[in-house]
C-alpha cells in the first residue's frame, strides 16, 4: 500500500535525467550516433561552399547564381570561366603585353625619323661636345669617323665619300690647335669631282686656319668657313664641284655670354639626305 501525501504547494515531481535538459548517451537511439558525424560533414562542406560563393559575388569575379548553378549541376558538364596556364601560349602573352606597351618610334638609317627617298644617301653628323666627348660621322646606318672605332681626335675630322656609290674614301682628323695645316691642305686639295666631304669639329677648329683652307672649304659649299674662330662648333657637308652653297652645314660661335659648357658652346647634330651623283657626273 503506497501512501499518497497532499502538497500544500505545487509540488515538483521529478522526471528523472530529461528534467536537466539532456538524453545520456546510454538512452539516445543508436542510430543517433552513425548520423552525426557525416552530419557535422555536410554542414561543413556547404557552409564553405557558400561562404565562397559569398566572397565571388563581393569580388566580382562570378554571380553567385551561376557559381551555385555549377555547384549543383555535374562537374564534367559545367563550363569553363577561364584558361589555364596550359592554354595560353608564349605568344598570346607577348601580345597581350604589347597592347600596353608604347609603341616605339621607328628609326632608319643612321636613326633618321623619315626614309630618304630613292637615289639619296641617310647621313647624321654631330660634332664634339668641348674637349670630352668625341664627334660621330654616320652615312647609310655604317659609323665612319667615332670615338669607339677610334679615328677622331681634336680639330677637323673628315670623311671624304664616293658621292656615286656612297663608299668611303678615307677619313681622318686634323689638329688645328697644335698640327701641320699642310697636312689638312694636301687631304683637301686634289678632291675629285663629286666626292663628298663630311667635316665635324671637336674642341678648336679654326686656330690653324689659313686663307687657302677656308677658300677650300668656301669653294666646297661652306658658309662659314671664313669666319670659323677658335673653339666654333661646325658640322658641315659639302662637294667639289657643286655651283651653290650647302644647304648642310651649322654653326655656332664661341661666346663666353651663351657657350654651353665652360669655354665651349653647345655640340651640333645634323641630319638628312643627300642626294646620290650619276656616273656620267662623277
């Protein structure tokens, strides 16, 4: 016989183990157990897969719908968004490169900007720069007189040039400072009819000077050459036997108010074509 108390409260009546919020482990169905681990597996994977397809959409690099529409369709079926580094040629790369590359101005002959036209030659002349840098006689993209071949020196340099073929004839510098001008009178006198002649200074071209040279030079195509003065720049072109004087030559005066460099003026470069002499002229 069981004896049955009246509460004079309301009475709590334990339930047992489920009242503190939990089934112990030796309650739970077993099945419960083989499901929990692939369970915790799957929650994983899709919250990676969405957290994924977040970062796509915020990066702009895929909507989020296609990118879900190519989770859940087969992989072998759905379509490629890209290439591979397998796909892109050596090429492809070099081209897509050179779309953001400036294109370089092209250069001719002797780094001319234009071609010259036919039957004319491409020259660039410059001359020294003070007593340092050295002048340079370029014809047809093939260096005469430089530094580097080491065939300048101070005073006149001269490249005498077959005005027919283009083909050089000799060059050499002269020292008008400290040299012999016969030495500079016996190169310069016996020039042939249309021979060319390319003359760059560097340092002093005028000091040694005398009247005979520069009626040579004058009778050449030469400007200046009566007024050429201790430490002038010139770059001159001329020919024997042309009737007028020469639309190649520069010049500039040694002048303490607008010289370049200390004692020097500013070196000059000249460019252009000259056009070729027949045979028949020559």
């Amino acid at each position: 016989m069981r004896l049955i108390l009246p509460c004079s409260s309301p009475c709590s009546v334990p339930t047992g183990p489920r009242s503190i919020g939990f089934t112990p482990y030796f309650l739970r169905p077993p099945g419960a157990m083989r499901l929990a681990g692939p369970l915790r597996v799957v929650v994983i994977i899709l919250t990676a897969g969405l957290t994924w397809i977040l970062v796509s959409v915020l990066l702009g690099t895929q909507s989020g719908f296609s990118r879900l529409q190519q989770l859940l369709s087969d992989p072998e079926s759905a379509p490629t968004t890209g290439l591979t580094r397998a796909d892109v040629s050596p090429a492809d790369s070099r081209a897509r490169g050179d779309r953001h590359r400036k294109p370089r101005p092209k250069k001719y002959k002797c780094g001319l900007p234009q071609p010259c036209p036919e039957e004319h030659l491409a020259f660039r002349i410059t001359s020294g720069a003070a007593n340092v840098i050295g002048p340079k006689i370029c014809l047809e993209d093939k260096m005469l007189m430089s530094s580097v071949k080491n065939n300048v020196g101070r005073g006149l340099n001269i490249a005498l040039v077959n005005g027919v073929n283009g083909e050089l004839i000799n060059a050499k510098f002269f020292d008008m400072w400290a040299g012999d001008v016969n030495e500079l009178l016996k190169f310069i006198r016996p020039l042939h009819e249309g021979t060319v002649i390319f003359v760059a200074s560097y340092d002093d071209p005028a000091t040694k000077m005398n009247a005979e040279t520069r009626k040579i030079f004058a009778e050449l195509g030469s400007s200046v050459a009566k007024e050429l003065a201790f430490r002038d720049s010139w770059v001159f072109v001329g020919a024997k036997g042309v009737q007028d004087k020469s639309p190649f030559e520069q010049h500039v005066k040694n002048s303490k108010s607008t010289n370049k460099y200390e004692g020097w003026p500013e070196a000059l470069e000249m460019e252009g074509c000259i056009p070729q002499r027949t045979a028949e002229a020559h």
